[in-house]
C-alpha cells in the first residue's frame, strides 16, 4: 500500500452529497471524476496547490502550498509529510513547516534546503512552480512552544535548522501584541557567512523593530563555531531560558550534553531530522506476534518493530514512512502489549489500531494483520 | 546459438516439447536474458509511463460520462446506439487496459495510493481479491499446466485433447455461448475454485467470504447499471415531456391528466432504454474480454504442459512455458488498447507485473531471443486466433481430438 494524505476538513453537507451519489460510480467514487475537473477537490487525501515559491539562501526555497481545504492547523515547531511525484514516482518526505498556522491566506510554507543526493529536495527547489499539486500528509512532532509561551526562550540554531523556529517567531510575531504577554528571546543562529542565512533578512528586520527579539548569527568561517562554554558569553542568563535547539546532529549532542551536565534537561527541546527509532532497542523484551490474517507467527527481538517482524516472516505487510509519522502501516491490535520504541511507553488495548513501523511486542501479541 | 541435443529431462519431455532441445544452461542464458529485459525496462520507468495509465484513465472517465449523458436521450434511438457503444468502450477499457493490468501490480512502482493493486477496484463481478488470489497467483504461476491452471477451459470446458472427455462436455458449445455473454460471472464463480469446494478442501468460511464479495459486486451493478442512471433518465425525460406539455398549454385542467400520463409514459420508456443500453454494454464487454481472453491460451499454436514435464522447474524453463502456452494477437496500437495490450500476452506472462505500455515496445527484443534459442513466438490475427478457439471448442466437445501441429521455432519474416 501506498502512502496518502491527511483526511481533509470536508464540509460536512459536502461528504453527506457525495455519500448519497456513490452508488452512481460504483466502483469508483465521485471524487474520481470530479478530481478530473480539481485535483484539490479530492475528499479522499489532503493535497495542496503551489502557490508560488521564492528563493532563500543558502540553496533553500520556500514553498507557499494553498491547501484544497481548510488548513487544520499546527503548533508552531511541528513539521508535516508532504508528498510529491519526481519522474512519475511518488516520494514522500517530512518537512517543518514555516508558517505559523494563523496565515490571513490560509496557505502553509515549508522551506527544504537543495540536498544534492536527494530526489524530492531537488525538484522542490529546481523543478516545482505555482500550480502543481501536491499531497499533503499528516502534521507531527513534539518540538513545539507550549500554550503559554514562556517569558524567557533561548533558541539555538544551524544552517536549515532554523526551519521549525521561524515558524515559532512568526507565531509569536503575529500573536503577541495580541496577548501583550512579555517575551524576551535570545536567537543565536550559526551559519558559514551572515549571506548563508536562511529568512536572513526577515531575521534583521525583526531583531531591529522588536524589542522581544535579541539576535546573534555566528559567521563560523570567520570566528568558528559556537561551543557550550561561549554561551556564558553571548547570553549569561541562558541558564534561567527555555532553550529550544534545531541543527545538526553534532550541535545538538554539544548541547544536550552541557544542558545535562548543568542539571538543566527538563529546560531543553531539541529537534533531530533523524528520529532515532529503536535507539534504545535493547530496552523490553520482544515478543512473539500472531498475525491472524497471514496466519503466521513470527517472533521479533526486543527492539525490532512489529512492521519488520512481519517482513522477515515473508508478510507483505503495508508500509510508508516507517518512522510512525504516515500512518499506512497501521494495523489491529488483537491482543497483547506493545512498546512505542520512540518513547519507550508500553501500551496497547485490544481493537486499537497501531503503528507497526515504531511498536514492538512487549511479550505475545496478536495483531490483525 | 549451435543447437544442442541433450534434453534436459530426457524421456519426460516429449519431443514436441518446447523445452526438448534445450539444456540447462541455455536455459539459465535464456532467463539471464528476459531478467535483463525485465529490470532495464523497470529502471528506465518513469512520467512518460504515468502519463500513458493516467491518460488512459482519464480516457475512461470522459467515456463513462459522455456515455451516461448519451443515454439520458436513450429513447432515441441514435442515442441509443451511440450511447451503448461509449458505455461498451469505456467498460472494456476499465476492465482490461486499466483493471486487470493495475490488479497485476503493473503501476505499483509509482507508488501513487490511487494507482496501486492494493487499492484498485473494478467494474466487474469478480472482486480484487479474489482476482489477484486465482488469477494473478494460480494462472500466472502454473499457466498451462494439466492439471494446474485452472483457466484451461475454466473447469467447464475441454480445450486439450489430453483433458479426459466426459459426456458432459458434449454441452460445451452452449456453455461456451454463455460464458461469452456472462464471462465476468463464469470468471466470479470460477475464482470460488468450485473443484476445491466439492473436494472439501476449501473452508466454508472463506466460500461464504468470497460469495458475500461476489453478492456486493452484483448488487452495485445492478443499482449502478439498472436502477440508478436509468432512474436519471426516467426522471429527465418526464420532466421534458412536462415542460414540452408545459410550453404548449396542454397543463390547463383539460389535458393535464393526459399531459401527466404522457410524462410517466415517457420515463418509463427512458428507464426501459437506458436498462437495455447498459445490458448491452456489459455483454458486449464480456463477448470481447472473452474473445481476447480465449485467444491468449486455447489457440493451435500454444502448448500444454504435463504436470511432470515441469516439475522441479528452472527460472528458464519457467520463461519457456511462459511464452510457449500464450499467443499473441496482431493489430494495430488501438487494437492493443482495446485488448488492455493482452495481444501482447506472450510478453505479459513473461513479465506479468510490467507497465502494458512497454509490451510493444520489449516485443522485437523477445522475438530476437525466440529466434535465438530456437523457440516458438507465438501470434496471428484475431479472426484466425478466434476460429481456431472455437473450433476447438466445438471438436472437443466430443471424445478424441488430436493435438494440433505446433508452429516451431520463430523465424523472422524477411522484407
């Protein structure tokens, strides 16, 4: 099976009508051929339209996607499955969206960096212009603000890493006259040469208009890289900041590593591209699983995903993004516990549907598959 | 390529055999070739070919609307004519060209949800299932083996002298007559794999399973085809005769109950027309995918294999009996359109799961390797291919029969 978009926010008298006619296009539905009128009327999948597309620096572009209905929205951080055809494929990748969700024109942004080696990057930045559609799929991640926004933020971030932030200044941007809450927020942000900033510009007109904005952009070619200890330096009271950190792999383990050895965890968010998926595989037991429909058991490791389980057992089991973010590998839960090898969480109620790419048997489970 | 004598199963293999003249390792040559054919087609797949399905997909969609538009003047009977035959092209084109081809995993390669066999479903009564379980799986995999593949002569028909006669085939040619009309049906039923039911081999469960299927299938085609558009119909010509009664003054008091009797008289007519256009069309869809159908396997060219000529089987010998037990039909490239490319049946039970668009293009390069390893390329046109079905049909109806003269190995035509 194939990935698809998110269900869309359809009006509902919309579903009722197309529901009472189906049985006129059997065994297709009516969005088969009024898809062939607007792509973006599919009640089936989200897709948007490519509304126009502007070059950043540093290689990236930013992307502004109509969506064919209402947007449902994100929290400023979060990133979103957006799938496109290169050369006649479908390929799906996760990118942060950089709009804030309140936008007047209801469109979305997201701002992908030219990855050479890459198959989606490449057209995005290259290839796509206004008009083509695209699907859109679901929204995720935890690297979000909270609800209140804390008074005191330190962000930190890297060359496309600052995709996820952007988002978060721009929503505190358009809300904060609104809530006239106070906000003091340090940005320091590392990139070859201040000409390598992505959103540079838009970044050195709010530092100088804003008071709640305090920005720094370490030019690496010329005075190096930031390490923990210049923090002292360049933000002393980063010690009593919600610090949100968005970059590199290597950057992000500096960070971590000083933040915990300062006792300051719980006051930091950090966002990994590379989700690490069974990082901590050798916690839990495993299991045996039971996949009813194939009528096969296949017994998988303490670590090792119910979806390769499956695999290795010869099911052709359904599968997407296999990092629990499309949602095409889901199957029933029988019986038993699983381990979400993300968080390390066990849990699992009978009839629930799951994620077999990111679950692990937690001793024998049956699963309708 | 010198031919070489040793068999590879000497005293198995009869001498007619395809695989007779063939060695070992001519064969695993062979499959190293059509393996090559298969992955540079696969690797040089692209927008060109997603352009081709969803062009002849949109081709469908159009068909199937002007013909239910057609058809709301179903009482005329141009309309009628003309709207049968949209309905008719539009359904052979669901079912062959796109259904059967994106059943087979043909498009899976895009990774399009819309375009995919786990998806996909189809006009027919057969459901995807059940298709890709007896069709996709039995057929393909044991095409042409006695025994095996259950499609020689969907177990209702002897279509080989070696299948055992039996006075019930004396009726063949009048099942053969109703399997042409009602193929979808016979193909529904034939799926349920009957023999295994009567054996016991099949659970109950499943049988019941697949007949629920069957019964969903029947029942959106018949609402579809016999209640629903004709219900349009009915409805827009009623309401035309009023506004026509309207126009001319005949809704005053007097007329208006003769007015009112028209209205209902014309709609029941229109009902009545359209029901009969879309009959029509599902018939002519079955005449023709029966006939292309039958053409790919039962011709005099095409060789049935005994269940010990392929046993412990190579890759190679397997592509041998691919090609040897299916027949190509020539024509021209709406012609192989029309067929859903199964003209082309030789190159798709080579490669089953190939895009239809590249049949014709692979084509010279299978025939080159026919050539070359001294091996039937199986073809001819339609109404020769046909014939040969039916009288086939006909002579086997009763006992005897002798197995036809098989073509040989391929020699290119000269210019």
């Amino acid at each position: 099976m194939a990935e698809r978009g998110a269900q869309p926010n359809v009006p509902r008298y919309r579903r009722r009508a197309l529901k009472a006619v189906e049985s006129f296009f059997s065994p297709l539905l009516p969005d088969d051929y009024l898809e062939l009128i607007n792509p973006l009327w599919s009640t089936q999948e989200l897709r948007g339209r490519i509304e126009r597309i502007h070059p950043e620096a540093d290689g990236a572009v930013t992307v502004v996607i109509k969506p064919g209905y209402k947007w449902g929205g994100h929290k400023a951080g979060q990133y979103l499955r957006i799938g496109v055809v290169v050369d006649g494929i479908h390929h799906w990748r996760a990118y942060s969206l950089t709009s804030d969700a309140d936008r007047p024109d209801g469109c979305i942004t997201i701002t992908p960096k030219l990855v050479d080696a890459g198959k989606v990057s490449p057209w995005l930045t290259g290839h796509a212009k206004p008009g083509d559609i695209v699907r859109l799929g679901g929204v995720e991640g935890t690297f979000v603000l909270p609800d209140r926004v804390p008074p005191k933020l330190l962000f930190m971030t890297a060359g496309s890493g600052i995709t996820p932030i952007m988002s978060m200044i721009r929503s505190i941007d358009r809300s904060i006259d609104r809530s006239r809450a106070y906000c003091d927020i340090v940005h320091i942000h590392s990139a070859r040469d201040a000409d390598r900033v992505i959103f540079g510009e838009e970044l050195d007109r709010l530092a100088s208009d804003r008071a709640w904005l305090d920005l720094h952009v370490q030019e690496t070619a010329k005075a190096g890289r930031i390490e923990p200890p210049h923090l002292d330096e360049l933000c002393p009271d980063w010690r009593d900041r919600q610090t949100y950190a968005s970059g590199p792999g290597e950057m992000l383990d500096a960070i971590s590593a000083h933040w915990e050895a300062e006792g300051l965890n719980d006051q930091l968010s950090i966002e990994r591209f590379q989700p690490l998926i069974g990082g901590k595989g050798g916690d839990g037991t495993g299991g045996t699983i039971t996949f009813r429909k194939s009528k096969v058991t296949a017994s998988a490791q303490a670590g090792t995903p119910i979806l390769v389980a499956g695999e290795e057992a010869g099911i052709e089991m359904p599968f997407g993004c296999r990092m629990g973010i499309c949602h095409t590998c889901v199957g029933q839960l029988c019986s038993g516990r699983l381990r979400d090898l993300r968080t390390g969480e066990i849990h699992g109620a009978e009839g629930e549907m799951v994620r077999t790419c990111v679950n692990a048997p937690e001793g024998p489970v049956e699963m309708k598959l | 390529m010198s031919p070489v004598t040793e068999t590879t199963k000497p005293g198995v293999v009869g001498p007619q055999s395809p695989l007779a003249h063939l060695s070992d390792q001519q064969l695993e040559e062979l499959a190293d070739e059509f393996d090559a054919i298969h992955d540079e087609v696969y690797a040089d797949l692209g927008e060109r070919d997603r352009k081709y399905i969803q062009s002849m997909i949109e081709m469908h969609r159009r068909l199937a609307v002007m013909s239910r538009v057609l058809l709301l003047a179903s009482p005329n009977r141009l309309a009628w004519i003309a709207g049968t035959a949209t309905n008719s092209a539009a359904k052979i084109l669901e079912n062959m060209e796109i259904g059967h081809n994106v059943l087979h995993g043909q498009w899976d390669w895009m990774n399009d949800p819309q375009i995919h066999s786990t998806t996909w479903d189809w006009d027919t009564a057969s459901t995807a299932e059940s298709w890709k379980h007896s069709h996709n799986y039995v057929h393909h995999t044991y095409t042409n083996i006695m025994g095996k593949d259950k499609d020689l002569g969907y177990e209702i028909m002897r279509i080989d002298p070696d299948q055992k006669w039996h006075p019930v085939y004396l009726g063949q040619p009048i099942y053969n007559l109703l399997l042409m009309a009602f193929f979808e049906w016979g193909v529904a039923m034939h799926d349920l794999d009957l023999e295994a039911i009567r054996k016991g081999e099949k659970p109950m469960d499943d049988v019941k399973q697949e007949l629920k299927g069957i019964a969903g299938k029947a029942k959106s085609q018949v609402v579809k085809d016999y209640i629903a558009w004709p219900a349009v119909s009915a409805a827009a010509n009623a309401a035309g005769s009023l506004a026509v009664s309207a126009v001319t003054g005949k809704l005053k008091k007097k007329q208006r109950s003769k007015a009112i009797a028209d209205a209902a008289g014309a709609g029941r007519r229109a009902f009545k027309s359209t029901a009969t256009a879309n009959f029509t069309a599902n018939i002519v869809r079955n005449f023709w995918s029966n006939a292309i159908i039958f053409c790919g396997h039962f011709p005099d060219q095409t060789y049935v294999f005994s269940q010990e000529e392929v046993e412990d089987e190579s890759r190679g010998a397997w592509y041998v009996r691919q090609l040897a037990g299916a027949a190509n039909i020539d024509g021209s490239p709406m012609f192989h359109i029309a067929s859903g490319n199964l003209s082309f049946q030789v190159e798709h039970h080579l490669f089953p799961d190939m895009p239809s668009s590249r049949y014709a293009e692979i084509a010279p390069r299978v025939k080159d390797v026919c050539e070359r390893y001294g091996l039937p390329y199986n073809t001819g046109p339609f109404l020769q291919q046909w014939s040969m079905v039916q009288r086939t049909i006909l002579r086997l109806a009763f006992p005897g029969g002798e197995h036809k003269p098989k073509p040989g190995p391929y020699v290119p035509e000269r210019a």
